[in-house]
C-alpha cells in the first residue's frame, strides 16, 4: 500500500512515480539493458532533425499559434486524408499538443465532468488512470483476455449506464500490442451510437502495425466521425519522444472543448519542432513502410528469445512491446521479478500489473520493449537465456 501524501488531492493518491520512470532509473542504476520504457535507442529521420535545426535557426522560437502553427495543422490534415481517407479542416478541427499525453489529459478534462464514468480497456496505460483521476472522473474498465487479447463485448456494454460519458480506446494498444480489428471496432463504435457516448481514441501506434493488419481509425465507422475524437503524436512514428509533438482532431465544437483545457495546461509547445514534425508527415510511403518493417524484425527478434528463455510469449500485432508470462518460469509476482531482474540477469522490463484494477490477472505479466537497435536486443536475449539455468 502506497503512503499518502498529505498535500495531494485524494483523487490523485492511488498515484506516485510512473512505473517507467522507476525501471529507467533502475536501469541506470544496475547498468542494465533497458527494455522497459518505450523509447528508441537511435534517433529518427536525419532530415527531420535537420529541418527542426533550420527552424530554430530561422526564428523559430517564439510562441506558435494556440492551435498550432499552419503548415503541422494542415500536414495532419493532409496525413489523415492520405492514409485513411478522412476529411479534416486544418483549421477548426486539429489541434497541436505537448505529446499525445496532454491531449489525453485536455480531452478528459474538457469532456468528463466530475462523477461521469469514462470507460476503457485493461491492461490500460497508466496515463489514462491519472488523466480520468485529474477529471474526476471515475474509471470502469473491460479486460482484454489473454492470448489474443479479445474482449467480450456483453461485459463492454454491462459497464454503460446513464452517468457513462464516454469510451477511452487504444488501438494498437499499449501494453499489449492488440491492434483491433473491424468487427470489433464496430462493436464499439454500435454501442457509442446506441447509447450516445463519446470516444476518445489514442492511435499513437498508428503505423507500427505487422503481418499484414491494418489500423482503422474508429473515426470512419458509420455515425462516428462526429462523437470521435482521434489523437496521435511523432514520438513513435518518426523516433524523437523527446520533441512531445502530439494532434488531436475531431469535430470542430469537440476541439473547441479539448482546447479551452489545453490552452491553461502548456498553452503552446516546441515551436522549431512543430515546424521539423510538418516535415517528417511528407515523408513518402517508403518511410512508413520500412518503419513497420523494422519494428517487425525487432520484435521477432525479442520474441523468438523469450520463448527460448522460457516465457509464455504473447505475440503483438503492432506498437513497441511484447508481453510476457512469468509463470513456466516458476515465478509469480511480476512486481517482484522487474525489480529481481537486473540482478539476474541484466535487464529491465515493466510488470503489467500497475496497467490492471484486476491486480491477479495482471500480476504474472510482464512487458518487454523492442524498439531498439537489433544488437541490443540480441544482447538482452542473451542474458535473459540465462534464467532458464536459474530454475
């Protein structure tokens, strides 16, 4: 049991450091190979980083526009309608934020008054905890079963009642890798319909996506354009999490909404990257193409050695991570063998476990990230090899 911190709001006290921001410093700490959080170990497209050189070179250093500067607005627009076929005016209904995180957070914010229910899937990233935390809101989640991570869709509905404002979704989902697929994209989207529900949907990962899926925007379904609000950022797609350039678009009243929150949270953000970030959405096919390509091989490449080492893998469809369980291993408590691990052999993962309001199912799961340069994942598997002899 977390102690309290007498200063902090009761609706934030369930809250301490971020898991990853704890396995970081334990990889520091323990020189270990850091396959917890979720940033590459290389930095994106050199050209894109040339070109957020030559804006902060040109001037651009000031305060953008509180939408956003022109040129980012209009290549998510342009983005938008090149990969999915979606019509979005840049300039009433897309809106540039400090990261997909904060637009999370002015969504929720903006959207959710206190006591209305907010309804997601679990495991869930720990940002939509805090964010529905920050809005009063209260969190009513739908467990996403392993091995496929399916969903029954009558325990989604028995959570809508008269106080559900709207549905969270992820896809593809950290921390599992699910991509959703149509039928039960519809499924959702049917519901959202019946009973008039929002949804705000994180598609961060939207181009990290393998073996021939595809990631559909729940935005296009049928009614949904007008109650969908869509976020995505450049951190995952062009390799500098640093940089926090993040979009949300929708309907021009919901945008207006997100955006009075927004605008007391950051208010701006990253002027010479807005500008470097335009750039990187031009990038051709071949761009997006390879990138997915890469994170594939990545990903065979970690999975294939934990299931050598002896972990029940469940193989991901899409983002940065694969999930493990621990239990062939002949451990149990997730918690307890992200902390062991250094010791044991040099790695740090992240125990899925802190993404569950079901603390047993997720106890015994962990997860590991591959979005780092294939020696170094050849690396960890090698010391995680060495766990098997421990048993």
């Amino acid at each position: 049991m977390m102690a309290k911190n007498p200063y902090l709001a009761e609706r934030l006290q369930d809250f301490g450091t971020t898991i990853f921001a704890e396995m970081s410093a334990l990889a520091i700490r323990t020189d270990s190979i850091n396959l917890g959080q979720g940033f590459p170990d290389t930095d994106g497209p050199n050209q894109v980083a040339e070109a957020a050189i030559k804006a902060i070179k040109d001037g651009h250093n000031q305060y953008p526009p509180g939408l956003g500067i022109e040129s980012l607005r209009v290549a998510v627009s342009e983005h938008q309608k090149r990969f999915y076929g979606i019509e979005v005016d840049p300039d009433t209904e897309v809106l540039i934020t400090a990261g997909a995180s904060e637009a999370l957070a002015a969504s929720l914010i903006a959207l959710v008054e206190p006591g209305q229910e907010v309804i997601t899937f679990e495991p869930y990233f720990d940002v939509y905890a805090a964010a529905i935390a920050m809005a009063g809101g209260k969190r009513r989640v739908v467990t996403l079963k392993t091995p496929d991570y399916s969903f029954d869709y009558e325990e989604l509905a028995s959570k809508v009642n008269s106080n559900t404002r709207l549905i969270l979704l992820n896809s593809p989902h950290n921390p599992t890798g699910k991509v959703f697929n149509h039928q039960e994209l519809s499924q959702i989207a049917k519901l959202a319909v019946e009973k008039d529900l929002l949804v705000v949907t994180d598609e961060v990962y939207e181009h990290l996506v393998f073996d021939g899926q595809s990631h559909i925007p729940i935005s296009t379904l049928p009614d949904m354009s007008e109650r969908t609000l869509t976020i995505s950022s450049a951190a995952k797609t062009f390799g500098f999490t640093g940089w926090k350039i993040g979009w949300a678009h929708g309907p021009s009243e919901l945008l207006a909404a997100v955006r009075i929150a927004k605008q007391f949270l950051t208010y701006v953000n990253g002027a010479p990257f807005q500008h470097a970030i335009a750039e990187a959405l031009k990038l051709d096919e071949n761009y997006y193409m390879n990138l997915a390509l890469d994170m594939a091989n990545k990903r065979d490449i970690l999975c294939e050695g934990l299931e050598k080492a002896g972990f029940e893998v469940f193989r991901p469809s899409g983002t940065y991570y694969a999930t493990v369980d621990i239990r062939p291993l002949g451990d149990e408590d997730g918690i307890e063998f992200c902390w062991d691990l250094p010791n044991r052999c040099g790695v740090v993962a992240v125990p899925n476990e802190v993404f569950y309001d079901n603390k047993t199912i997720g106890k015994p799961l962990v997860r590991f990230a591959y979005c780092k340069k294939p020696e170094v994942l050849d690396h960890a598997v090698e010391k995680l090899l060495t766990l098997k002899a421990q048993k």
